[in-house]
C-alpha cells in the first residue's frame, strides 16, 4: 500500500440546511512528513469525537480507486460537473491511499510504514456532514451500501508519514475485514 496524498484540516463551520456545523471532514493535501501522535496528525482536528478522532480512529485511510465512483455518483445527480476531478481529501481522509481495499484488510491488521505503525481498528461509518459535502441525500445511504467507506486506524507506534511512502501489511487474525464490518453495521441499520 502507498501513500498517494497526505491530507490534515482544521475544523470549520459547515452548512447543513438552516443550520452550521462545526466539522473537520475538509482536508486538504500537505507536503512533507508531519507527525503521527496517538490521537491522530499534526495539523489535524476533528469536530466530533463520539464518531471520529480518539485513539482508535486517530487516522483515516481511504482508497484512491473509489474516486472515480465518487465523480459518476455525483454526476448522476447533477452534483458534479462532467470532467471533474475530486480533489484528495475530499473524502475526509488522512491517507487517500493505492491498495489495500475494505475486502482485503481487517480489523487489527497493522500497516508499517517506514517510521509509524498503524493498526486497523473499524470502517468509517458516513454522517449526515458528509451527505452535505457530497451534495447529495443518499451519500452515506450509498458509501454503507456499496462497502465504499475506508478505514480508521489507531496509532501503535508514533513517528511520522508523508506522501509517496508505503507500508507493507502485518496480518492481526484476519477474523473481521472492514467490508465485513460495514456490511454488518449497515444490516443492523437497516432493521
């Protein structure tokens, strides 16, 4: 797996219908390494602790290869223009990252970079803000649905990351992969 782009942001108002929202889903890429800590990256915050940030979903990886679904949902609904490219960390994600897909990690898995070590702890389940951000209703509806969701991961050893760095893949028990648990969650949702 390999770091394409290294994303933080501050928390920010956000729109949501009548009302404002304090959020830290924006992120914007960043050069160079920036410090791992148990509770997440340098520079970056997050709004909501009950459902993001703490020490088991300090970082949020999510994979490149979902993108262009992204751009064709968004289309689809008159959201996004034709041609148009998300930017990284569109999404709300630490790491947009090559490789390493919700079916092919699992929960304790550990990612070794070259000065951090990450372990996989759950998938990110979407909130209303992030149907805000992708303009559309049906947003989380559609990243639970079709497993699209990423993956928190908690700090083991802090140090630091940057973009253009790979991890290799340290295997936990391989009991529950991320699109297990997402699917899992969403069936509980769904009754």
């Amino acid at each position: 797996m390999r770091v394409l782009s290294l994303n933080v942001g501050l928390c920010q108002r956000l729109r949501a219908g009548e009302r404002s929202v304090l959020s830290g889903i924006g992120k914007r890429p960043v050069a160079g390494p920036v410090a791992v800590r148990r509770l997440g990256l340098g520079g970056d915050e997050q709004a909501d602790l009950s459902v993001h940030g703490g020490l088991d979903k300090a970082v949020y990886a999510y994979p490149a290869s979902h993108y262009p679904f992204w751009q064709a949902e968004r289309r689809a609904r008159g959201v996004g223009l034709l041609g148009e490219d998300l930017p990284p960390g569109f999404m709300g994600e630490n790491l947009t990252v090559d490789g390493l897909l919700e079916h092919e990690v699992f929960v304790g898995d550990r990612l070794h970079f070259p000065d951090c070590v990450l372990r996989i702890t759950a998938p990110r389940e979407p909130c209303y803000k992030f149907n805000v951000v992708m303009g559309f209703v049906q947003a989380g509806r559609t990243m639970a649905q079709t497993g699209h969701c990423g993956y928190y991961l908690a700090v083991d050893q802090p140090g630091t990351i940057a973009a253009g760095q790979s991890a290799w893949l340290q295997p936990g028990q391989r009991a529950l992969s991320i699109a297990q648990a997402i699917a899992g969650k969403w069936a509980k949702h769904a009754r």
